[in-house]
C-alpha cells in the first residue's frame, strides 16, 4: 500500500500518531476475506483484509481488474454480508447483524455513487432527489426542503423537472452525487464515479467529492486514475485480493 497519510495517522492501519487523541476508528476491518465455492475448490476474491479508516478521512481503492476493490467496497457498504472476518461501523459489530437491521444501518449512514448513475429513468431530477427521503420518518414538506436546498447547492433548480434522458453524463452523475448525500450520510462511497465522463467533468466532480470531504464527509473512492487518485488523502493498493504494503 503506498499512500499519503493525513498527519494524524502513522501506521498502514490508519491509527492515530503517537500523541494525538485517541478516536475509535468510523472503519474497522480485520482479516475479512470472501471466497467462492468452485468445483476445484475455493476461489478467494479478498484475503485477510486489515484496514482502519477514520471520520474525515479520503481514501482511494486502486489496483488491477479482478483485484477486489469494487468487492471491498461493497462489503464497506453493507451490499454484501457474505464474507468471513469481522467488520465493524462506528464500534457496531456489522458481520453480526441480520440483513434487515445490516440495510437500515446502510440507509442511515451510508450513500453510494455508481458509474453507471444509476438514475431512475422514469422520475425527474426532483423525483430521484426525493427517493432516499422516502425511506427516512420525515414530513413531505421537510422533505421538498431538502429537496430545493439540494437543488440550489448543486446548481441544478434549473434541472429539477427533467429527466436523466435529457442531462448529459457530467450532469447524470452531478444529480447522482446530490442523491447520494441528500440525508446527509457519514460515509460515501463511490466506485469508479468519473469512469465514464470526459475529464473535465470528470475534474469537476472530484473538485466536487473534495468540497464534501472539507466539510466532513468520510469519502472512499475506487478508481483506476493516478490524478483522481491524488484527490484524497491516502491510497489503498489491492492485487489479487491481498492489500499490499
């Protein structure tokens, strides 16, 4: 793993330094590993993942196709319960918790950004913005407030009656991001986000990811590009399913 580490941290973990205040890490992975079952045997996708990451922090998966990142990932994001090892959440033990109560802490905390944008086709910019309210216990009109504040901070109140047909990729992916983080999520993760943008949109939303981690939202991002990569504060290598060091 080659990284460059925020000063607060000192080891491949991400621990606190010698002498700075001692926080429980927002990630906590230890030995987590996901095999499939072959007719040869076991085929492992993950091995012995030991990873901290800490609130604030900005780190990029990098690595060959098929090393494990968008795997990891999805493990982080509580998608996939199916590995062996522990992975804890802010002092939660998540390994131990039953796929109905592993989805709301997901929904609670957690806000993911795809490369596909992954926009519903049949509902507005608006429309989209207002889908993860709907799971929260929130008032219709909290709920158009936080709508229209979104809107306006990203710029797009002009876009808010179109639908994802009628935006080009950079703004697809701008309306993803906004519906990621409209219920205010501890933790973004976004797997491959510019991967289909030209690179000035592409630039534009990693100024945007860096916004958001100044203003204290934990980002992990996988990516294949060294200068999206320099983004964030620390980078994690993985090949074939091991973390290198």
């Amino acid at each position: 793993m080659t990284t460059t580490q925020p000063a607060t941290t000192s080891s491949a973990t991400g621990q606190p330094a010698v002498g700075s205040p001692q926080t429980s890490p927002l990630i906590r992975l230890r030995d987590v590993e996901k095999r499939y079952q072959t007719r040869a045997g076991f085929t492992y996708v993950l091995r012995q993942i030991r990873l901290d990451l800490n609130e604030g922090d900005f780190v990029t998966f990098m690595g060959p196709s098929g090393a494990g990142k968008s795997t990891l990932l999805s493990i982080i994001g509580m998608f996939d319960g199916e590995y062996e090892g522990e992975y804890q959440f802010r002092g939660q033990s998540v390994n131990a918790l039953k796929p109905r109560d592993r989805a709301a802490l997901n929904k609670q905390h957690i806000g993911f950004v795809f490369q596909q944008f992954h926009l519903l086709d049949d509902m507005t910019v608006a429309e989209n913005l207002d889908l993860p309210l709907s799971y929260r216990d929130l008032r219709k009109s909290e709920r158009e407030s936080l709508v229209a504040d979104t809107l306006d901070r990203f710029g797009i109140v002009a876009k808010k009656d179109l639908f994802p047909s009628q935006l080009s990729g950079g703004q697809q992916q701008l309306v993803a991001i906004a519906r990621a983080i409209i219920a205010k999520p501890s933790l973004i993760l976004a797997d491959e986000p510019t991967g289909n943008l030209h690179t000035d949109q592409g630039r534009e939303i990693m100024d945007l990811f860096r916004r958001l981690n100044q203003e204290g939202t934990t980002i992990i991002q996988v990516t294949h590009n060294p200068t999206w990569a320099a983004y964030g504060h620390r980078i994690v290598t993985l090949k074939d399913g091991w973390m290198e060091k």
